[in-house]
C-alpha cells in the first residue's frame, strides 16, 4: 500500500513535469521551424542564422536529456552517491554550454565564482545539467529589446554550505513565487509568471535534479543580484588544487 | 502597407515574425508585455496587432480589455497568434468578438505564410 502511494506520488510529480517540458519544447521547435521556413520566403533578402537553429536545437535536447536524468537521480535516490565535484568546474562548464545560448538573447553570461571554494558533495553530470537547466530558463526571460540583460552563474558561502545558482535583475522574485510556482508546475500554462512567459520546465527540471541531490532551488540574492540557487554541503575530503 | 504592433515575449520568435513582416513591407513594433505595449501604442498607432496571450505578468486577455478600454482603439484588429490552444480560450464567441480578435492562430500549427496571409486578410477588411 505504501509502495503503491509512494509509485504514485512519482508519477504524478514526472507526468507533471513532463508536461512542463512539452511545452517549453514547443519554442525552440518552434524558433527552428519558422526559422527555416523564413529563409523559404524571403531566400534572396534573408540570412537565415543557422546558428541559432543549432543553438535551439541542442538547448532543446540538454532540456530533454537533463528532464530524464532528473527522473533516473531520483528513481534512484535512495542508492545515489554522491562524490565530491568542483564546484568552479561545473559552473564553467554549465556556463561555456550557455554562453552561445545567451547571445541570441543579448543577455551576458557571466561567471562570478571569485574566492576559492573546494569540492561539494553532489552528482557531477546532475550539478552540470541541473545549472544548464536554470540557466536555460532564467535566459529566455522575456526583455525589452533595447535593453541588454546580464545573467551570471555565481558561488558564494553561506553558513548551510556553498551557495551556487544563476541570477539576474530579477529584484522583485520572492520565494512565494517559487513556491507557488512548484505547486503550478504542469498544472497551469504559466506556472512561474514572474520569470516565464511559458511553462519555465527549466527551473523545475534544475529543482528535480537538485532534490535527487538532497537539496533544493531557492530564492537566492548574489552580490547585488537575485535568482534562484541551490545549496551545497562542501566535501570534508581536502581540496587538492 | 500597414503599422503592425507585435506583442511577442520570446526576443527570437518576434525577430522571426517581424523579419517576415517588414519583408513584405510593414513596419513593426516588437514588444513584449502588455505594459510595453500600453506604453508605445499612442506613439506607433497600429493598423493591427498581432498578439501572444501568454505574456509575463499581464496576459493577453487582461492587455485586450486595456487595449480596448480607449475609443480609438476599439476597431484595430487583433490577430491573436498563441501557444495557448483556441479549445482552451474559454470564451464565448460574442465575447472574443467583443474583444475584437479577428482572427485567433495556435502558434505552433501557424506557418508565417498563415500569418502573412491572415495580417494581410484584416487589411484589406479595414480599407474595404
């Protein structure tokens, strides 16, 4: 009886979330197929950015495989290990795979992981793929267009362990949201307003992989900037480099 | 050719919309919230909108009801090019007419040949 209560309770949470994929995966289909049908209409006027489509077209499959990564870590959440991972060495990866990404946006990308912080204990593909994923979203925030967004991947300490996530000019984001937004998540078209004009499957992809992780998204400040973050407990193992 | 306001909140779909827009001619303002849009419409004055109901913080249904709130732009018509599904806009038929949206395209099944015929449609309606 319990077994079948806790079966259920994933299933709703995955078939929510996949929900939410779904349609966030309608954009950058969508970006690719008009994309390619512009350059059809207007072949002799418009260069079609075929950049873009292969930016679209991988942050698309990051998104698809991080969402059944977060379902694998937490299908096997009870025999998961984690094992110490650099922190600075997955912000730096999480931030090359964005980086192209971002442009497209005219968003900055940057990563603020200044002071020394040593190995946390996490799942090394899961942390990468979890800060890709809110980094997927938290780019694709709607902006004015003559504006220049500045989106950064930061670390910093605080007194429950290391504190990485993404942030931005997002001043008015309040933890109700993300809590309401958790609540949302595949159930409403746009669960997390706030910060998405679509279904945000980003955020909660990162939020599946972290919790597999034993810990969660927050709404977290950086420097002068607010976001969402996760926090991670150091490894007791002695930082060798 | 006309003024088309275009109320888009993804920065590479609207680029994409507005490209194929201005290629036949248009002259577009792209935006992407409702309050955005508020704000530039006396300014621009549109012939037509094209509008995503799925916007941040107010949606589409609560920027129509603003957008048609002031005499002068009680007649633009408004092509509403969404994500969300017609079968799930609940509203009546005489509402949706009440709001003016003329011609309601679900956006990932709406090619940009849909959408230029449709702007081009609502056009040639206005000046008939």
């Amino acid at each position: 009886m319990h077994a079948y209560g806790t079966n259920g309770v994933i299933n709703s949470h995955s078939s929510l979330l996949l929900r939410s994929v779904a349609e966030e995966l309608k954009l950058p289909l969508l970006q690719i197929g008009r994309d390619a049908e512009l350059q059809n209409l207007a072949s002799a006027n418009i260069a079609v950015d075929l950049k873009r489509i292969q930016n679209n077209a991988d942050m698309a499959l990051l998104l698809v495989d991080s969402y059944l990564l977060g379902l694998e870590l937490n299908e096997a959440q009870a025999e998961l290990t984690l094992e110490p991972v650099s922190l600075s060495g997955a912000l730096d990866d999480a931030a090359h795979t964005l980086n192209q990404f971002a442009k497209q946006y005219d968003t900055t990308f940057e990563l603020a992981s200044s002071g020394k912080y040593g190995p946390v204990m996490a799942h090394a593909i899961g942390l990468k793929a979890a800060l890709v994923s809110l980094g997927y979203a938290l780019v694709s925030v709607p902006q004015e267009e003559t504006s220049r967004r500045q989106v950064i991947l930061g670390v910093h300490q605080s007194s429950s362990g290391l504190v990485a996530g993404v942030y931005g000019d997002f001043e008015t984001l309040a933890h109700t949201h993300l809590k309401q937004a958790r609540m949302l998540c595949g159930r409403a078209r746009q669960p997390f307003r706030m910060l998405s004009s679509g279904s945000a499957a980003g955020v909660f992809v990162a939020d599946t992989i972290f919790q597999a992780m034993h810990t969660k998204l927050n709404v977290s400040r950086h420097q002068k900037h607010t976001g969402l973050a996760a926090t991670l407990q150091p490894s007791q193992q002695l930082a060798l480099v | 050719m006309a003024q088309i306001l275009l109320l888009e909140p993804d920065i590479v779909l609207s680029r994409i919309y507005a490209k194929a827009l201005e290629q036949v001619g248009h002259k577009v303002s792209s935006v992407f919230d409702a309050q955005a849009a508020i704000n530039v419409i006396d300014k621009f004055a549109p012939d037509l909108v094209v509008l995503e109901l799925q916007l941040p913080i107010h949606n589409g249904v609560e920027f129509l009801y603003e957008f048609r709130s002031y005499a002068e732009w009680q007649k633009t018509p408004v092509i509403v090019q969404s994500f969300v599904p017609p079968s799930e806009f609940k509203l009546t038929p005489s509402l949706w007419r009440g709001l003016g949206i003329a011609i309601y395209l679900y956006k990932p099944r709406a090619s940009l040949q849909q959408l230029l015929n449709s702007v081009q449609d609502q056009l040639v309606t206005i000046t008939a």
